[in-house]
C-alpha cells in the first residue's frame, strides 16, 4: 500500500515558507535518488493561498480561507494515491494559516514554523515587490500601509500563536546567504521524513498517515536523535 504524508509549514508573510518547501522537495527527492529506493516517490508542493475564497469580502484573517475544501481535497488525494502500488507521496503545504485549523493539523504527519523577525519579513516584501519589480512609490506606501495597519495585526493575533503548535520552528533571518535554511538542517528534516515511508506509522480513515504524537519533534529516526545536539546548534 502506498503512503501519504503531510507536511505542514507555517510562518508570517516573507518569511520563506515557498523557498523552504522548495528546498525539502529537492533535497527528498535528490536523498531518493541517492538511496536507488524501489518504490518511487513523489513530491508536490502546495500553496495554501490556492484555496482563498473567490466570493470572500474579507481581506485579512483566516475567514478568508476555505480550510474545508481543502480538507476534502486532500482526503480525496489519499483515496486516490492509495492505488498506486509502487510509490508515495509526500505533500508539502505552505502558508500563513497551514498550522490554524485543527483538523488539518490532524491530518498532517509533520509541523513545521518559519520563524523570522518583522524587520526582516517587511524588507522581503518590499525587495520583491517593490525593489525587484521595479514599482512606483505608490506600490511602496501601500505595502508599508498595508503592513502597518493588516499584516502586522493579522501575524500577531492570529498566526503567531500557531508557533508553539508546531514540531519543530526553523529561525529564517538571514539574508546573506542564497539558502534561506542551512542545507545540513534541511537533510536532517528529509532524513527524518524518508523513514516514514519504511516505517508503520498509524494510518487514518482517510489513508493518510501520521504520529499518535505530534507534540514534540520526533522523527521516530535514530539517525536525528544522534544528530540532534548539532540540529539545533545549526538553528
């Protein structure tokens, strides 16, 4: 049978989320490659923002977001990939609400937050959109506006708490480097996520599979307990 795992992460707006989804993709299927496994394994990226509502008058906050269908999408995706006999799947979801709901939470076999500063998250923002896209002046008051009156109070009364849901909280603020996440942290994360699929993790009634406890960051893997000391040394 095959499995299904799902790989939640979170963060504030700028903090990388994309990029570090982007990172675990290639680097499973890079380990994958490496290790010359039997079954095939596919990786997919999601992106949370796919499932804002179209008819929403809400601008800012998780009402916007339609958690439901998502929820019934992936439960349809788990029926589906479980007839495939020779691979499985694992589903990276990014977004700032990926950690609010918490049956989508129930669902996910990891839990992870992109911790980063303000100051940091705000200055993404305005090199990608104002900076790179070369905008007008206009582009940057709104987005400072936009920042100070929305995104700021929206990050703080409603994603910040999500933190202290999640397995393990990656600290994002380094700009210097072209990889948002040390490359060794993000091979200790796929080498915890690669046994799962050789492992018998506890399988729900909708074919995905997950912890019986989620609360702590345990990869069920002797390798990453080994190297945990250096993990959080790299953080």
């Amino acid at each position: 049978m095959s499995k299904f795992i799902i790989v939640l992460v979170a963060g504030g707006k700028c903090s990388g989320k994309r990029e570090i989804s982007n990172q675990i993709k290639a680097e499973l299927i890079n380990t994958k490659n490496l290790d010359n496994r039997q079954r095939q394994l596919k990786v997919e990226i999601l992106n949370f923002d796919e499932y804002i509502k179209d008819d929403s008058v809400v601008l800012y906050g998780p009402e916007r977001y339609d958690f439901q269908k998502l929820i019934n999408d992936l439960k349809t995706y788990a029926q589906s990939n479980s007839d495939s006999e020779n691979q499985d799947l694992v589903l990276v979801i990014h977004g700032q609400y990926t950690l609010y709901n918490a049956e989508l939470r129930q669902l996910s076999t990891l839990k992870f937050f992109i911790d980063c500063d303000p100051d940091t998250r705000l200055n993404r923002w305005l090199l990608r959109d104002v900076v790179l896209a070369k905008a007008d002046d206009d582009k940057f008051r709104s987005i400072i506006d936009t920042y100070l009156n929305h995104s700021r109070i929206e990050f703080n009364e409603f994603i910040l708490k999500t933190r202290n849901i999640a397995d393990l909280i990656l600290q994002n603020d380094d700009n210097k480097s072209d990889k948002l996440i040390h490359p060794n942290i993000i091979t200790l994360i796929c080498d915890g996520i690669l046994p799962m699929l050789s492992q018998k993790l506890y399988i729900n009634k909708d074919m995905i599979y997950h912890r019986n406890n989620s609360s702590v960051f345990n990869f069920q893997s002797e390798q990453l307990n080994d190297e945990r000391d250096r993990f959080y040394d790299l953080s």
